[in-house]
C-alpha cells in the first residue's frame, strides 16, 4: 500500500527526528518493512536555509552547500519533491503522488513550521485534492521538539540539547469518504480539518 506520513511541523529539527523515527525498529516493525525505508517528502524550496549563517556581509552554510545546491541533492539523491515559492500549479503535487508508487513519502501538511509551542497551523486543503485515494494516511506528532530549535526569531541559531516524544497515530486509509474520487472544495478542507484536529489532540494529550 502507498503510504503517507503526516508529521507536525514545529521546529527546524523535525526532519532529522522524521529520520531517526521512519528508520527506528519500532516503525520498521510496525510497517511490517524489511528495513528502513528510503522515503520521499515534499518540500519547499530553500529547506536547509535555516543552516545559513551570515559573517561580515557573507553567507557561509553549516552544511557545505548553498541552498539552492542542496534542493538540487535533495531531488536527485534523496528522492524529494522541492515546491518552488513561485510555482502555485498543481504539478509539484502531481509528481509526489506518483513517486508514492515507489516509496513513503512524508508531507508537512501546514506548509511551514510553527512559530509557537503546541500551535498546529491548518493544513494547506488543496494538497487533499491531489492525493490517490488509495493511500493509507499516517499522523505523527513530535512533542518536545519546539523548544530545542525554535523557528522565531528570523535566523535563530540557537539549538538546545533535550528529549523528543515521537506519537504515532493508527493509520487512516484513505480510499473511504476521506478521499473520494471526485473531490471538491468542501472534501479537501474535510482531511485537512481532521488531520489538524488530530495533532492538535496529540500534542495536548500528556498521555501516550
């Protein structure tokens, strides 16, 4: 089955956590995988932007590459779909539902990182209109992770050391009133009210 992790986005480190969480025994297991998985996500231009650090009227980047290079690694090497800022068409979308075929993908569905501890932006609705419906869609939230690397303020470099709790919600499949076939505006903002409805649960329940 093509498979969708749709993890909480609240700190510039959730995508090394996503890492360690999709290659742990414990999701392998669960997954029923033979090993860890090489999965695709969708992604915004200048991901590793946030790494750039600016010394006398210079931007020198932690990871050795600018970010345009990296965009260009991330798609060729690691298999991302990167969404330009500029490009507001359908078919970055279109080419991550076909790459599912292939592997896991994994989306951010609110589109940019928190800003505030246990805020859980809306999900961007017109993502659900391009999704196949025979997907099974899997929520994750990372609690305790805002505060080790905090999106605010603009070019924090500020990284503190501390623990993440990594909750994984049952799988949903979407080939039911989730996903139709034919789906319009209303049957976009229904996943997409419902996904934010289940982070949001997640990241206040102090229970696992």
């Amino acid at each position: 089955r093509r498979v969708v992790f749709f993890p909480t986005h609240q700190s510039l480190l959730d995508h090394p956590v996503m890492y360690t969480t999709l290659s742990s025994p414990q999701m392998i297991e669960a997954m029923g995988w033979d090993g860890p998985q090489p999965c695709s996500m969708l992604a915004r231009a200048g991901l590793t932007t946030p790494t750039d650090l600016k010394i006398a009227g210079r931007t020198i980047s932690l990871i050795g590459v600018d970010a345009k290079t990296a965009d260009r690694l991330l798609e060729e090497i690691a298999g991302y779909v990167i969404l330009d800022r500029s490009d507001d068409s359908a078919a970055p979308t279109a080419r991550f539902a076909k790459v599912l075929e292939e592997r896991p993908g994994v989306v951010y569905g609110a589109g940019t990182t928190s800003a505030y501890d246990l805020q859980v932006l809306p999900m961007q609705h017109a993502l659900f209109a391009y999704l196949p419906a025979d997907i099974v869609l899997v929520p994750i939230a990372m609690r305790g992770i805002h505060q080790l690397w905090p999106k605010c303020p603009a070019g924090n470099s500020n990284i503190r050391p501390g623990t993440v709790e990594v909750v994984v919600s049952p799988p949903i499949p979407g080939e039911t009133t989730l996903l139709p076939r034919k789906r319009a505006l209303r049957t976009q903002l229904e996943p997409a009210t419902l996904f934010q409805a289940i982070h949001i649960a997640q990241l206040l329940n102090p229970n696992p």
